[in-house]
C-alpha cells in the first residue's frame, strides 16, 4: 500500500521501484497513471524520476533507445494526463497528446 503521498513525493524511487517503473514504461509508454499503479507510487514521484533520472540522469540510454520507439509510432492517441482520447493536443517535439483542458490552458499555444 502507498505510504502518505505527501511524504513520498520528494523521496527518489527505491531500486525496485527503478526497476518496475523500466517495465511499466516499456508496457504502457508515457501512460502515466498505469506507470504509477505498476510502480505502487504516485505519477508525481513517477515523472520526477522520469525527468530527473531516466531522461536526462543516468537511464538516459535507456531513454533514447525507448524515445526512437516513441518516434517510429507516430503521436499518441490518448492524453498523457488523463489517459482518455478525444480531441488532442499533439506536441511538437514528441509523441505526447494532451487535452486542452488537462493543461489547464483556455487556448492553444502557437
């Protein structure tokens, strides 16, 4: 079971917690909810690791190789807040989608 969540959001993940957030980022992609639920944490600690150490620390490798995979799908179809489709955002430098509303934007950036 999670610990206090509020308590946890600054702790980096544990090894194991290193190693099931690999698998659940090779199963599920940037899905970040079912990476969190894999990991047993919050999807807070699962992008601060995700930014801090897999994309830009020491898994960096790992990264790229998983980024060319990203590149070769094409956009996402789904929202990588929220999980559900619809109307899409599409990123410009990678294969995310977002509702407008899950940005909290009122319009579309240029």
């Amino acid at each position: 079971m999670i610990q206090d969540k509020t308590l946890l959001e600054g702790e980096p993940l544990s090894q194991n917690e290193r190693v099931a957030f690999i698998e659940a980022i090779d199963e599920h992609d940037k899905k970040w909810q079912s990476i969190a639920k894999a990991v047993s944490t919050t999807p807070c600690r699962c992008l601060i690791h995700y930014y801090s150490k897999y994309k830009w620390g020491d898994e960096r490798e790992r990264y790229l190789e998983k980024k060319s995979q990203w590149e070769l799908s094409g956009h996402s179809d789904y929202c990588e807040v929220c999980d559900d489709g619809g109307d899409l955002i599409l990123c410009d430098g990678c294969p995310s989608a977002y509702h407008i509303h899950c940005l909290k934007l009122s319009d579309i950036p240029e």
